[in-house]
C-alpha cells in the first residue's frame, strides 16, 4: 500500500516571498512541493516558468518538484525546465495537442525528470488509460484549472478508484480545494500524492495542518 505524500500548492501564497513560502512550506512537514505553471493560454491566468523555477530550485535541492504544467504547448517547455533540476513535469492531456501525450512522455524521460498526466474535471478518465503504463503520476483535476481556492468537486472520486483499481502501485495525485474536510475521500478513492494549498498556505499554523491533514490519511 502506498504511503500518501501531501504537496503543498504555493499558488495562493505570497508569491513576492517565493523562496521564504516555499521553506515554510517544507518546515512545516511537507512531503513534496507542488508548482503550479499557467500561460495565459491553457488557462486564463498566469504565474511562473522556468526562469524563475531555476532560480528558486538550487535553493531546494532535497526537496520534489512536482512541477504542474498549465501550458498550452506543453513539449515546448520540457527541456528548460528539466535544465532547473525540477524532478517531475506534470502536463495536461488536453494540450498535448499536434504531439501525442506519448511524444511528450518520452521527451520528459528522456530530459531526467518524472512524468506526470493530469486531467481537467470535464476529461474522461477513459482518455489516459492510453498512457497509463508510461506515466509516473496521474492527476486528477478536483477543480476546472487556472485559480486556487476554488471548491472540491467530489464526483471527480470514481476517476481515481477507476485509475486505482487497473494500477495497484502507480502514483495517483489529486488537485485542487483539498482539505481536511475531503482528504479522506480523496485516500479512500486511492489517491496517494495528495495536493493542498489554501487550506495549507493561508494558515497561520501550516504544520499543524499538514499535520491532520496526514492524520486524516492513515491507516
Ligand atoms: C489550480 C491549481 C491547484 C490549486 C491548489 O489550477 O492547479 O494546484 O490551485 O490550490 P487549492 O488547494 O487552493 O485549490
Ligand atoms: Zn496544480
């Protein structure tokens, strides 16, 4: 059985102390860290890339970069952001566009890092059985990409049992509004690399609810 990791999401922190949010963050008993990449394009909000990743990564050596790729060319990012040294480029399948998600899948290999396949909530689950024997990560949208703070969507729960029940050991991450109030159902669907940010990041005391929130999950 897989020990399910947290990955606090830095999107809704004080993003003008990067660096010094990013500690708190691992201070306070994160497992990995969750870096959420937005275009403009992909989706209608925009954030960070890799130059600022490569400045921010040396700073974090021990530490995983779960590096979530809400970008519409997804191939064209792959080897500066792997020069970074982030460990894992998680990309959508819905941009996979003009390439295949396999030619994405196998550039990210090739570069060193991890490969992640996410999909947004109106995504079957259906679409990645495809290239679930390729990736290192699945995850599963609980929110429509592009904002934190949004609400769960708690129907997103069968696409997780559904990847669970082919693949007993591959990592299975889910994404967006997670908190202590649904992180259970999130683990019980089998959901292992478990992404929270406001509820983490927008406390005064984020160990202690990292903390629960890794209470919540054991078993
Ligand atoms: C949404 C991002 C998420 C999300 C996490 O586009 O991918 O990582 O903002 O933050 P919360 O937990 O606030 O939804
Ligand atoms: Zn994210």
């Amino acid at each position: 059985h897989l020990v399910a990791k947290i990955g606090p999401s830095i999107l809704n922190s004080d993003l003008s102390r990067l660096a010094d949010e990013c500690d708190r963050m691992v201070k306070s008993g994160a497992d990995y860290l969750h870096l959420d990449v937005m275009d403009g394009n992909f989706v209608p909000n925009l954030t960070f890339g890799h130059p600022v990743v490569a400045t921010l990564k040396p700073k974090f050596k021990e530490v995983f970069f779960d590096m979530h790729m809400m970008v519409a060319e997804p191939l064209k990012w792959v080897e500066s952001m792997a020069e970074t040294g982030a460990e894992q480029y998680t990309f959508h399948l819905e941009a996979a566009g003009g390439h295949t998600a396999s030619d994405v899948i196998r550039k990210i290999k090739e570069a060193g890092m991890k490969a992640g396949i996410a999909i947004k909530p109106n995504t079957p689950v259906e679409a990645l059985l495809p290239y679930l024997n390729e990736v290192d990560m699945v995850l599963i949208m609980t929110v429509e990409p592009g904002f934190g703070g949004q609400k769960f969507m708690p129907d997103m729960m069968p696409k997780i049992k559904k990847v669970r029940e082919m693949f007993a050991n591959l990592d299975i991450g889910v994404d967006g509004g997670v908190s202590e109030a649904n992180i259970g159902e999130c683990a019980e669907a089998g959901a292992n690399m478990i992404v929270s940010g406001s509820a983490i990041v927008k406390s005064q005391d984020p160990a202690s609810v990292i903390a629960s929130l890794k209470k919540s999950v054991e078993n």
